[in-house]
C-alpha cells in the first residue's frame, strides 16, 4: 500500500522509512518558473482551492473513489486504479472527491523539458502539450510499479532515481505504441470553438515540436516564427506567454538538457556534445552548461560514470 508521506509519526527508529537526502528537486514546484523539478508524493486525495500551473508532465493516481479536474474549463472525471498524465502548465484544479475513503493518491511530477526530449513519442507529445488529459493501459503501468518508483525516489539515492526517470520513459514509449484512452482531447484535435487559449497552444505546440526536432540546427526567431506563419515579434511573445519563458531561454535549456543526455553516453569528446547539442562554440557550451549546473561538462560526467 502507498503510505502518506508526512503527518504519521512511525512507532519507532527502526520503522521510519528512509530520509531522503537533501537535493534541490525535492522543490519540485518552482513559482514562475517554466519547468519544475522531478518528484513523487503520496498523500490523502483533497480539493483545491483554486486552478494552478506548474512546469511538469503531472501523473495522477488514485487508490479508491473518484475526483473531478477542470482543466481551463474543460471537466474530467478521475476513477481508480489507472494512471492520468496531463500538462500541468495548463490551469487545473481538483473540485471534488467522491467514495475516497481511506485511498491515497500517487503523483509524479516530469519537468517539462526532461519529457520533450524523451525520443519516439509522436502524437503521445503533441496529446500533452496541446492540453489533453489522457488514461494510460494497465499493460503499461501498475500500482506495484508506482510503489516501487515512489520507494526509489524516497531512498535518497540519485541513481535509483534515475532509473525511474528512464523507466518513465520506457512507460511513454510503450504507451505511443499500444495506445492511450482519452478523458479530455487536445486542443489541436478538437474542432469548432473552444476555450480562448486554443489557438495560441495550437501555434506554441508547432514551435515547440520544431524547435525540440531541429536543436542542433540555428534556431532564429524569425525561423520558428515562420513556422507558424506568425510576425516574429507576436510568436515570441505568445510563445513566452504559454510556456513562461522565452523562446531563447527554452532553445537553450533543450540544448543542455541534450547535451546532459550525451555527457552520460560517455563516447563522445567534449567537443562533439557541444556541436551535437547546437551550440555554435565550446566557449558558449561551457558558459551555459555551468550556470546551469553549476559545474564543467568534465566535472559531471567525471561525477556521473566516473
């Protein structure tokens, strides 16, 4: 069973589930900010008491009964015993709970950006971004599995969290492949008139896709304007309206976020992880990757399979 993270004291010392070691993305909601910090919580299901938005692919699971969402005015109704995935920069609030009980509910939290990157989703990426809500099978994820990531992420250990991340990933592509049941259908799906941000998540979702299948390449904002036939001007700012940061911060955060990624493959020289990933010179590779990380790209891979 899941077990409530905070408010039950344990019997004693030898009881006391493992403390996690301190880490920043144990802040997994970052005010204001475009993407939050990987985390997993258990807790009692409860209502909210108003929308909001954080920088995550957010998963829910429920042990018992039923919750309602609204997302930016659109309703669904949440059971048992199944996993929900939505994009939660898109207004969402919990309105009521019904035949919960004692049930616990399991949420992961999957920055942004870490999902955007995640290869070989195809319309599972463009289902999220554009504001759908959607059911994954049974055949792809239990509840034996979410206890076992939710351990993971409690014992503290990085590496362990790692596997769960890339386990995640594995869940997505087996969902691309076999299917999905949709509880709230894109915004780039529906037809007729919808809410009033439709339109502007429909154009952010082309950029984005562009942007994330082009990296390597020179991304000028003129370019991904012209990709949604929009005046440059008006696309950046849309596009750092819905996603809550700018076109060049986001281009530069998936180039990082690439070049992490290849860091860890360990076989390419420092050099080719900063062309592979888009950066125009090792000089501007090490600027960013530092004031990202807070290191050299050397240190953390030296860190990481050293």
């Amino acid at each position: 069973m899941i077990e409530e993270e905070i408010g039950r004291a344990p019997a004693s010392a030898r009881e006391k589930p493992p403390r996690p070691t301190p880490r920043p993305d144990r802040r997994f909601y970052a005010t204001g900010k475009a993407f939050g910090r990987f985390g997993i919580r258990a807790f009692a299901p409860q209502i909210m008491a108003q929308p909001h938005t954080h920088g995550h692919i957010e998963f829910n699971w429920l042990t018992q009964g039923e919750m309602d969402y609204v997302f930016d005015g659109g309703p669904v109704t949440v059971g048992p015993d199944r996993l929900i995935a939505f994009w939660a920069g898109i207004p969402h609030q919990t309105t009521d709970l019904r035949a919960v009980g004692d049930g616990k509910q399991l949420n992961i939290y999957l920055p942004m950006d870490a999902f955007l990157e995640m290869p070989q989703l195809g319309r599972l990426t463009e289902t999220l971004m554009g504001g759908g809500v959607i059911q994954l099978s049974p055949e792809c994820i239990g509840l034996d599995t979410l206890e076992r990531w939710h351990a993971d992420y409690r014992s503290g250990n990085s590496l362990r969290t790692d596997l769960v991340r890339a386990e995640i990933g594995t869940m997505f592509r087996r969902a691309a492949i076999t299917g999905w049941d949709t509880l709230l259908p894109a915004w780039v799906e529906r037809s007729g008139t919808r809410t009033r941000t439709s339109t502007p998540v429909r154009y952010v979702v082309r950029m984005v896709r562009h942007i994330v299948e082009n990296i390597t390449d020179t991304l000028s904002a003129e370019e991904i304007a012209k990709v949604v036939g929009l005046h440059p001007n008006y696309a950046t700012n849309l596009f750092t309206k819905v996603m809550h940061i700018s076109v060049q911060k986001f281009v530069t955060r998936m180039r990082l976020i690439r070049a992490r990624s290849l860091l860890f493959d360990g076989s390419l020289s420092i050099a080719n992880v900063a062309f592979q990933s888009g950066f125009v010179s090792q000089t501007q590779f090490y600027e960013h990757f530092r004031n990202a990380y807070g290191m050299t790209p050397s240190q953390m891979r030296k860190d990481t399979i050293g």
